[in-house]
C-alpha cells in the first residue's frame, strides 16, 4: 500500500525482496515521486536499474538488469546472479588460452588471477606440502587458501570494490576447482591444462551466472564431478599470488 502524501509504501515494496531497489523496502521510486510514477509497486525495471546482454556475443540474448547493489536480475525481477562489487578483473581468456601458457596455469592461478606461477596448489604460498589428492575435502582445501590469503565471504553479499569472489568446490578425495566471478557477473574458471571458459559442462555448454547451480560433471571427458561446495572467498582487486 502506497502513502500518497509520505511518498512511501506502507507494505515492503512487492518486487522488493532481493533489494532490487536498494536496501530500503519502504521507498517510492527512490525518494523521488515528483518524477517517478509507480502506483503498484511493478514497474518494470525500477528507475537506476541498468540493462547488460545475457550473452555479449548475441545482440538478440536476452536482457539482465544490474541493481544498485549489484544484484542481477531477470525481466521478472527474479535474481539471476550474484552480486559483483565492480573489483572483478575483466574476463579476458586470450593470454591464459595462448598456446605457450594454457597449459602453464590451472583452476587456483587463474582464480586468483595470478599469471607469475606455475599450476599453484592450495597452501603452497603457506607452506603447505603438497595436497594428498586422496584426503582433498572442503575442510582441507579452505584451510589452505585461507592460508594463502583469502577470506571466506558470504557468496550472496555485496562486497567493496577492493574485492571480488572466487567460489571453491572439490571431487571428495580426487580433486579441487575453482571459479572466479567477472565484471557482469558471470563466473569463468580454467579446467587443468584446458583453456579459460565462461561455460559449464553442460551440452549444449551454458553461461555460468552461479558456479553452484552450473554442470560441474566433466564426466566422460574428465573422471571429475566436483559435487561439493565448499564455499566463497575473496581476493584483493587484481588478484593474489598464490605461487611459489
């Protein structure tokens, strides 16, 4: 319900429960009704929403709209992805892809964004040994990237521009993998030896808006499936070295 006279909504705004607003659930076309017109609460994309292409490669993909606190959202409203915080280094797979390196780095570098070293392994900055695969687990591995620098966050808050999140999974007592997210939100991750991708495994592959829900199953081209979520970290703007 709307107060015409306090400019305010009386009831939580109805589109309002991922914040797509900002964090006031009460306020009326943000503090502004002399230019703002929004009687039911569903007008459709707020005011100071911006609009990004699903797939910047086709102009016909479908629309995502950025929040001001950097939620994305489909044309219903619905979240879509997580927030970014406008940290992310640019998603740019040409040099990691580059025949003389792609098969230099793997899933740890390219999430930290660290381009200095060899195929890192967690806890390898920290002095760790090296991973015994067959104990690989999620309290193990975040152990160790913590070590390493990073810091366990929420996956689905906003950070400061200082940072961006990598999000951590594991094959129990196989492997580990990482994703990084990039500037529209998306994530990316380098598979091994393989090249950058912004795609999951899926066939047809698909876009990755949130490693969690995306086909991590590299089954049968690779014996991984990394079923576990072991959690969201953040690295400093620019990446950490994670190499020693």
């Amino acid at each position: 319900m709307l107060h015409p006279e306090l400019g305010a909504w009386l009831t939580k705004d109805p589109i309002g429960g991922g914040y797509i607003d900002g964090l006031n659930l009460y306020q009326y076309v943000q503090g502004n009704p002399i230019s703002g017109f929004d009687p039911t609460g569903l007008v459709w994309p707020p005011p100071g929403m911006h609009g990004i292409l699903a797939d910047p490669s086709n102009p016909n993909a479908p629309v995502i709209w950025v929040g001001p606190t950097g939620q994305h959202y489909g044309g219903s409203g619905t979240t879509i992805a997580l927030p970014i915080s406008g940290g992310e280094p640019p998603y740019d797979p040409g040099p990691w892809n580059l025949p003389q390196n792609v098969g230099l780095h793997n899933c740890y570098g390219y999430a930290c964004n660290d381009q200095q070293h060899f195929f890192p392994q967690p806890g390898s900055k920290a002095g760790f040994p090296p991973l015994d695969r067959s104990k690989c687990t999620c309290p193990e591995a975040k152990r160790r990237v913590i070590a390493d620098g990073l810091t366990e966050v929420d996956c689905d808050a906003c950070l400061t521009k200082k940072q961006y999140k990598i999000m951590l999974f594991v094959d129990p007592g196989i492997d580990y993998h990482l994703y990084r997210q990039n500037p529209d939100g998306s994530w990316s991750h380098k598979p091994g030896h393989s090249p950058v991708k912004n795609e999951d495994e899926s066939q047809p592959p698909k876009r990755i808006l949130d490693p969690r829900n995306a086909d991590r199953d590299e089954r049968p081209a690779q014996a991984l499936n990394y079923t576990q979520f072991c959690g969201c970290f953040s690295a400093p703007v620019g990446g950490i070295p994670v190499g020693t």
